[in-house]
C-alpha cells in the first residue's frame, strides 16, 4: 500500500516567512532574492517557480527528495535566523506558498512562490536602512546587496528601497525596520550637543592631546641623547 499525505485544499495561499539576500543584476535592470541555505547558488525573482537543485527530473516538492522553495511558519522563527552573523544582512521575507506543497512541522516545501513583502534591518552603523547597497559579494552576473544608509553607501552601488520593489516587480513592497534616523546614527559628530556632552569631548581631546605631547617629548630626549652620544 503506497502511504499518501493528507491533501489540502486551501480557499487561499498558505503565507510563510523566509530570509534572503537581495541581489541586483549586473546591468541595474533586475532585481531579485538569493537564498541563504539550499539552492542558495539560483537567485529567483518575485513569482518563482523551484526546480530541483539536484538536477533530478522531477517537479519539486518532490517527496523523496529535498528540493523545492523552504520557508516557515512563524515570523518570529525567520527573524530569528537573521541574528548569525552571515545572515545579519538578510531580509526578511513574507511570502505565498503556491502551488503543491508539503506542510512540515514549522513550515513549508513548495514549488512555486510569491514574494508579497521585503523587510530590511538597519544599517551597520545602526541607521534605519534607506537603500539597499552593493555588499561586496555575488553570484555570476549578481551583486548581493545589503541594508544602508546614504552616509555609509556613499560610492559604491545601491537603490532605494522604493527602487529596489520596482526593479523586482509583481507587486512586492519593500520596508525598513529596527534602527534609528540616520543623523542620530552618526554619533556627536553629527547630532546636537549640550554642555556636558561637549565637556566630555573637550576633555577627551585634551588627554589625547597630553598623551600626544608626552610621546613628542620622549623622541625629543631620545633625539638629543644620542646626538650627544655622536
Ligand atoms: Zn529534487
Ligand atoms: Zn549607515
């Protein structure tokens, strides 16, 4: 007797939770995700459809085999992975199961999804992400991008958020969360300082400055001792 899962039929598509990498193509013109775990190497776009990573003619999900798009059902699990440090540029993303799936535990093996929402985390310096920027690695004819702020990107490649959902298209909005507004991220430098703020910097640069002296004196007797010596 062949041992079948229990069909579902749902009025609407499952919705689960996932994180990827964004990427851009390498002409500007694309834009899409890349995945963190299997199948990671394939990025895909908005509306994808999985086909198997081992290569193997068959429709994923398929039952024997592990292929086929992953996500989970809790929201809170996905944002969860994105504490390890490979995976603190990631965003999060809200999508639609579609197609045949099989239904785990915490989540779903499926074939086809939709990419409803991209969430991205703050900028490494701790500002509200604005853009999405060039982060130094890829696929072939893919750049990986990462959160950022207009201070930090500055040079390199990036698109706004708003950019960013157009360039994938289908209807995907893309968000920033977490952070705070990019002029309090940059520090006393560029905030507004009060007295006791700008006493601490004062005294900060006169002891620098003290230290700074002390070393300049130390070469100054080394200079003369041995001139003395000659
Ligand atoms: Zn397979
Ligand atoms: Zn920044």
């Amino acid at each position: 007797m062949r041992l079948r899962l229990p069909a579902e039929r749902p009025t609407e598509p499952p919705t689960g939770y996932k994180i990827a990498h964004p990427v851009l193509s390498v002409d500007g013109t694309r834009a899409g995700f890349t995945g963190v775990s299997l199948g990671g190497a394939l990025p895909y776009g908005v509306l994808a459809e999985a086909s198997c990573v081992y290569g193997r003619r068959h429709r994923p999900p398929a039952r024997l085999c592990d292929c086929g798009f992953h996500c989970v059902h809790d929201r809170a699990a996905a944002d969860a992975l994105r504490c390890t440090a490979e995976h603190r540029t990631a965003l999060l993303l809200e999508v639609s199961v579609l197609g045949t799936y099989i239904r785990f535990e915490r989540g779903f093996r499926y074939a086809r999804q939709r990419v409803r929402t991209a969430t991205a985390g703050p900028c490494a310096c701790g500002a509200t992400a604005a853009l999405l920027a060039d982060a130094g690695w890829g696929r072939p004819g893919w750049r990986a991008l990462a959160p950022g702020c207009a201070g930090c990107a500055r040079g390199r490649t990036s698109v706004t958020l708003a950019e960013f959902a157009r360039l994938a298209g289908e209807g995907l909005r893309v968000r920033a969360d977490g952070g705070v507004p990019a002029a309090a991220a940059l520090g006393p430098a560029g905030a507004e300082l009060g007295v006791p703020e700008l006493v601490a910097e004062a005294a900060l640069l006169q002891a620098r400055l003290d230290w700074f002296q002390s070393q300049l004196a130390r070469l100054g007797d080394r200079g003369t001792g041995s001139a003395d010596k000659g």
